[in-house]
C-alpha cells in the first residue's frame, strides 16, 4: 500500500513535538480488532504517550471526535474494495488497564494511528460530509429567520406607500424660539464678506452640488431653527414673522424639498431676513456664518422683501452674505446680478384679507388713479398737476385723517373729505400709478395687480419682480420719471383692444406669482431650477399665456425637426362645388409651385359628377379628386389618407390670383413656424362696447388675429383636432351654417399653440373678379354678420378668447429693396 495521503486538521498545531510520516503496514501490530486491510495507515511519532490517545488492541485507536481530520486520499481501488472498519465501543475501566499494559510494549515503537473510516468512493475521490451537532443546526436556522425577517422589513419600508421627505411638519410651533438649541455668538465670530456683485451662476454656485436627477428638480434643504444670542444673552432675532413661516412651508411641502442635507443642491437658512427693519446687521451676519453647509454663502438662498433702512435705504440687503443667493424685493440696476439674483415681489397682506372678485376688462370710471399714502412731496405735487389738468378722469388718493376711532386706516383713502375703500377702488380705474417710495419695491404693486388695473410704475431702475421670466411689456406700463408730466398722453396713445389685454394679463399675473408668499416661493425656485436644468426650463408662454381650455386627450402635436425638410413640400387641398372653369385655374397656377408634392380636389357636390379624367389640366404632378358623401365645409378638414405630407395648403377654388412666388414664399415661411397658421387673408376681431360682444372685422387695419383658410398653409394634425377633437358643437355649427369653419381652424389652433397666426405677403384683395354675388358665399348680405355670431359662439364654447392680435407679416427680405429682380428669390410679389 503506497497510496498518496493528503492529511487536513487543525489538531496538529495543538499537538507539539508531532511529526507525520507514512506508516508502513508491516509496522502495525497484527490482531486485536484492526481490519486485515485497513483504508488508511498514519504514524504519530511521540516522545511519550498521550494519556487517552493510546492505541487499543493492536495498537489500533477508536475514532474519536476530537480529532478531526479530513482525508483526501488517491487510490485506484474500487468501492468494493475499501473495508469497512469495524465499530468500536468507548473506553472503560477496565479496557484502559488493558491499554496500559499494552502501551508499555509499544513505548520504544513508533505508535501507528490508523483512521479508518466508512467512505464512499466514485471516480471523482471521496466525499466527506460531516454531520452538524444539534446545537449548530439550531445556531444556523436562527440566523437565517433573522436575515429573512431583515430582508422583509427592508422591502416593506421600500415599498410601502409613504413620503419620507414630507413627514417632516414644519409648523410655527416647531420654529419658536422657546425651544430650540442656543448658540452663543461671541463678539469676534466671523462675519462674510459683503454681497460680491461679480457673482453669476458660472462663477459663484456649485452645480455640482445638484448632480443628476430624473425629476429635473432641484433639492432644497431647509436649515434647524435654533436661537442665536450674543455675549450679554441677547438673542439676535425674535420668533419669526408669519410670511416667513409661511414661505418655509411652502417649500417644505413642495417637491423641491429634502431633509437629506447630502443630497441638497441649495440651502435655506431658518433665520428670518424678510424685513431688515427688524435686523441686527452685524449679529445676522455672524448667524449665517455658522450654518454648517455656509462655505462663503455657496448655494444658500435668502428671502428679503424689505431691504435697506434710514437714511439711505438700499435697493438690496445689507447684512453681509458674500455668495449667497439673494431672493430680494427692491432691486434696482445698480444691485441686481443678472441672472444670479431672483428679483420677487413686495407681498401685500391685504391679498389674504380682502378678495376682491375679478372685475372684466374695458374703460372704468377713473383713466388713471394713484391711490399711495406717503409720497415723497415733489410726486405728490406731479400726481396732482395731472388731476388739476384731466379734471374728475384723474383720481389722487391720500391717507385718511378724519375716521372714527376702531377704524384701519391701511383699509381707507381719502380724497379731500371722500372715503373709499382700498383695494376696492383700484378696480374703479383702467391705469393705477406705482410710484416709488422711500424703498423702490412697493406692495401696492400687487394690491394694483389684484384689482386688474394696469400699474404704471413710475420708478427709474426698479427691477420688476420676476422679470427673468414675465414679460411686463404685456401687463404694465413703465414710464420714466422725468416723463412724469405726459403720462396721461402717453396713456391715451394705447390701443383699446391692448388696454384690455393688459387688463386680463394684470390680473393673471397677480393670481399666478403674486397672491400668496406660498406663490413667491414656488416661483423663485423654479427660476433658479430652470438655471440650473435648463434643458428642461419652463417656456416663455408656460411664464405668460394664461391656461387655455384643454381637453384630456389633446396636447400640441408637433414632434418635428425644428425646420421640416424642404424635399418633402406640400399637400394642396381645393374645396369645391361645380366652378369648374375657376377650378382648373388654381389647379395650374398651384401646379408652377415647386414645392408641390400632391393635388387633392375635394369634389362637395354630389348632385353632380366631377369632370371626365381628360379634361382635367395635365400637371408634374398626381391629382386625386375625393368624392364627398354630404355637402358639408368640414370636408376640406377631413384627415384623408391621400395627405402624405406634413404641410397642408388649403385653397378654395376661386384664389387664382395668388402667384406661384407668393405660394412658394408662403411654404417657406410655414416651414420655420411650423405649428402656425400661416396665410394670406388677415381678418381681424374686436370688441364692440356698445353691443357688448365681439365683432368680426375685415377692413384693412394695422392688426390681424386671424388668417383665412381659403388659403392658408397648416400641419396635418390639425386635421384631425377638427375632425375629432373639436369641443362642443362647433363642428355641427359650421356645417349647419355653412360658414365659419376658417374661424373654427383659427380658435381651434390658437388655443392648442397659445401662438398668432402669421400673415404672409402685403395682397389683401382676394375676391375672384369673375365671381357673381350668387356664386360668390362670402359676398352673401348676411355673411358679416353670421361672422360675428361665430366668434361670439366659438368664444362661449372654448371658455376663452384664444386669438391673438399681431401687428406684423412676413415679407422677402428683398421685397421693396431696390434689387435686380433676378437677385430676389420671389420676385413676383403682389403688392395688393
């Protein structure tokens, strides 16, 4: 036997003076109950013999537990060949005076140890699989129910419905200063530097900070309050104010917010800075310099609505804030770091405690009204030249000095010896004066916006809240001070319909940015969000248009390449009925356009057969006549499958003056405005005062809000809002009349896009010079006036008036250019 024998245990190293080696079988002793072929034959060379460790009979030794030894062992027998060692009762008394004796003869021999044990072979070794004690298998199950109970606790907490980062309440009670942690700030604890006004986003914010987020959101952590004291015991700040609370909540409550501080992207400190007034400047600024995450004011956002104080007053903060964010109400030019500052509104009070229902647009009882206690005296004088010069159209307000006692004087203004409410009197006028005070910022601002007057602010250098975003343009009107004297002319000079529109936009701003500090919040953050993401940044008309009527399944349609290819070109349509002479001249004429991809002749009388295929005018290219079922105007807006192209150009077949260039030039100008309406008819609405209604306008004027159909370039999806997405009965309408279905595309397009319609060319004549009153629709007597009950219709339907008036059109840039006309792309230009 000279099988090769790998030996494993750990017992030898606590087996000193034990050395291994083979043990030939002829050393071991014969008889006793050692097997006549034992598996395996080991020798323990000793010194002495280890007292329980002697061999039994025959020198061979019982397995015992206590050495534990793993044997791997080569051989080339069988299993048939491996005997199984006979089993071996413990050790008594009595045998161990037989092993005595026994050991004393083998005491100069080496002792032979020989383990064997029932395995079992196949072609691969033994193996060898312990059995686990009772203990140990109890030890392993209980450590698996606690990773098992672990795992199922983990995924309940995952999974279960909950909102970890909003479960934090913050409530006045939580904020008091009563009971929360004081921090002593000695005398020489470091104050920032003062406001770096070279800070821009690229310079002084960390980005980084924000890292990568789904949501496009930024994270805003919100500091712990705690009370700030000075060396005497002194606390810095009292409890904060109420409008602060509210704003802290508001962005607690908000999808910006964390309580993670590792995660933030921007901090917010819990130390109320709204009104200066109430500041101790230098202690302020010590606070701030001990937030944790300060590091010079980086990504920290402050809220300040009253800056400065006497005699200077300031246009922004005076306590030092070296990078910090500044969120402020009174920014002039000089102060203002554009796009790094958020410039926010004076919050009024009184849009809490009054509600002040909104007032429709059109002319009120006063032109122009300045309704400011507290004016500096050379304003006041100004303000009163213009009521003395524009008589009782003019109304100058003051504070009141004769109420009776119990009475708010912040609710009344007095002209001479005549009480009247405020803000209710703000809605009695069309222009209100926002002048500046001993701050530029003033709350009347928002009291003015509420009542849906139109400010007239009246303040050089003042930036207007939000103005990163809001277009004041559209709502207000700023006139410099110099020019104080004229502003009644100035006033005069706008527009009636524009004064209106003004008057909506006013209002809308006020209810969207200005009416809770919750609104103020909200809006700044998401400023400095669209920095930060601005590929994900809110539109200009998502900041300005109003909401629209929308309906559950319709969205904005267009999913194109910013310019759609011009190889693709255009899809004519040519509603008509049976002018076929008429007919076959816009075929040709359309035909000479390049970018003419199809023709498609929507045939409308079905009392009459369309002319036979040789007649009809021979063009480059294919010509499909599609045979209606009803004689009805929607069927020049039905989604035909023959509509392959992006572009769609309706034409009515008595539009034969249009040039090929004009239609060329017309495409072109759909291509880079591709969710237009683009055309050459430009009709206009207006509203009528004296009937109190909207009226339909076809004269030339300098304005347009719609474009007609009868021949205009759109994008085919439109065809499919018309046809099944059109709201309430306006499609029934249309065909029942027999009119009005280019109104209907106009509102329906408007209200999608919240854009203008873009009118192309100067010709503005387009009736067909052949055409008789009885073939002509639109020459019918009551035409006009079923025009004007359609818009008054479709504005009831929509809930809104979504046309927007353009005073422009687009024109070849070489059109009146004294050029070569083989130097212009489209020289063959109607002028009228």
């Amino acid at each position: 036997m000279n099988e090769a024998i790998s030996l494993r245990s750990s017992s030898f190293a606590r087996l000193p003076g034990k050395t291994l080696q083979r043990c030939p079988d002829s050393s071991c002793p014969a008889g006793g109950a050692a097997p006549a072929a034992p598996a395996c034959a080991v020798r323990l060379v000793s010194d002495a013999p280890e007292p329980g460790r002697l061999p039994g009979a025959g020198c061979w030794l019982p397995w015992t537990r206590s050495w534990r030894w793993r044997l791997a062992i080569r051989r080339d027998q069988t299993r048939a060949e491996v005997p199984r060692a006979p089993r071996h009762e413990p050790v008594t008394e009595r045998g161990a005076e037989r092993e005595a004796a026994v050991a004393e003869e083998c005491e100069e021999e080496a002792v032979c140890v020989i383990m064997c044990a029932s395995v079992k072979y196949n072609i691969r070794g033994p193996a060898l699989i312990p059995r686990m004690k009772t203990k140990h298998r109890i030890y392993y199950i209980t450590l698996f129910s606690i990773v098992l109970l672990g795992l199922i606790a983990t995924g309940m907490f995952q999974f279960w419905p909950h909102s970890i980062e909003s479960s934090n309440e913050w409530n006045v009670e939580k904020r008091s200063v009563r009971d929360v942690p004081v921090v002593r700030l000695p005398a020489d604890s470091p104050i920032p530097e003062r406001g770096d006004l070279s800070c821009r986003m690229h310079t002084c914010f960390d980005v980084y900070r924000c890292g990568f987020n789904p949501k496009n959101k930024i994270k805003v952590y919100i500091y712990a309050l705690k009370k700030y004291v000075d060396d005497f015991g002194v606390p810095v700040s009292n409890t904060i104010s109420r409008e602060y609370n509210e704003l802290l909540t508001a962005i607690s409550d908000s999808d910006y917010y964390t309580d993670d501080i590792n995660r933030a992207c921007l901090f917010v400190p819990s130390i109320d800075v709204l009104n200066q007034n109430t500041l101790r400047i230098k202690e302020t600024a010590q606070a701030l310099a001990q937030l944790s995450r300060w590091d010079r004011g980086t990504n920290h956002l402050l809220f300040n609505m009253l800056p400065g104080g006497p005699p200077d007053y300031n246009t922004a903060l005076d306590v030092p804030r070296d990078r910090a964010l500044l969120a402020g109400g009174g920014f002039s030019t000089w102060t203002y770091r554009q796009g790094y500052d958020v410039s926010i509104p004076v919050y009024s009070p009184l849009s809490a405690e009054v509600d002040l229902p909104e007032k429709g647009p059109g002319p009120r009882r006063y032109f122009l009204l300045s309704s400011q206690v507290g004016l500096h005296p050379e304003y006041r004088e100004d303000v009163e030249a213009l009521q003395v010069k524009h008589g009782e159209s003019v109304l100058v307000l003051d504070k009141c000095t004769n109420l009776s006692e119990g009475v708010l004087s912040v609710r009344k203004r007095c002209h001479k010896h005549q009480v009247f409410d405020y803000p209710q009197v703000l809605q009695e006028a069309t222009f209100c004066v926002v002048l500046r005070g001993a701050r530029l910022g003033q709350a009347v601002l928002s009291d003015v916006l509420q009542a849906g007057c139109v400010p007239v602010v009246i303040a050089d250098s003042y930036i207007l809240p939000f103005s990163e975003v809001l277009d004041w343009k559209r709502a207000s009107v700023v006139v410099p001070e110099e020019k104080m004297s004229d502003v009644y002319s100035i006033l005069q000079s706008i527009p009636q319909r524009q004064i209106e529109e003004m008057q909506r936009q006013a209002r809308w701003f006020w209810e969207a940015y200005f009416q809770s500090i919750k609104a103020i919040a909200l809006a700044t953050l998401q400023i400095i969000n669209d920095r930060i993401y601005p590929y994900a940044a809110i539109s200009y008309e998502e900041w300005n248009d109003p909401p629209a009527v929308k309906w559950g399944s319709v969205s904005n349609p267009l999913f194109l390449p910013l310019i759609p290819p011009q190889s693709q070109g255009f899809t004519a349509i040519v509603l008509t009925y049976d002018r076929v002479e008429s007919l076959f001249r816009v075929i040709t004429e359309v035909s000479k356009v390049p970018s003419l991809s199809k023709l498609l002749v929507v045939w409308n009388n079905q009392n009459k057969n369309p002319p036979e295929d040789s007649l009809w005018p021979k063009i480059r290219v294919p010509l499909k006549v599609v045979r209606t079922a009803e004689n009805k105007l929607s069927n020049r807006f039905f989604p035909y499958d023959e509509i392959e192209t992006e572009a769609v150009l309706a034409i009515d077949d008595d539009i034969i003056m249009l040039t090929s260039d004009e239609l060329q030039f017309g495409y072109e100008v759909w291509r880079e405005f591709p969710d237009r309406l683009v055309g050459y008819p430009g009709r206009l609405h207006l509203w009528d005062h004296e009937m109190n209604k909207w009226k339909y306008e076809s004269e030339w004027t300098n304005e347009v809000s719609m474009v007609l159909t009868g021949a205009a370039f759109y994008h085919k999806y439109f065809n499919y809002l018309y046809t099944y997405k059109m709201p309430g009965d306006i499609k029934n309408w249309v065909d029942a009349h027999m009119n009005c279905e280019d109104i209907a595309m106009n509102f329906l397009v408007a209200n999608v896009t919240g854009k203008a319609v873009i009118k192309v060319t100067p010709r503005k004549k387009f009736k067909c010079p052949e055409c008789t009153a009885i073939d002509g629709l639109s020459l019918d007597q009551t035409h006009m006036v079923e025009r004007s009950e359609c818009i008054n219709k479709f504005a009831s339907v929509f809930g809104t008036m979504p046309l927007k008036v353009v005073e422009h059109r687009a024109d070849p840039v070489l059109y009146k250019d004294d050029f070569p006309e083989k130097l212009k792309s489209f020289p063959n230009i109607g002028s009228l």
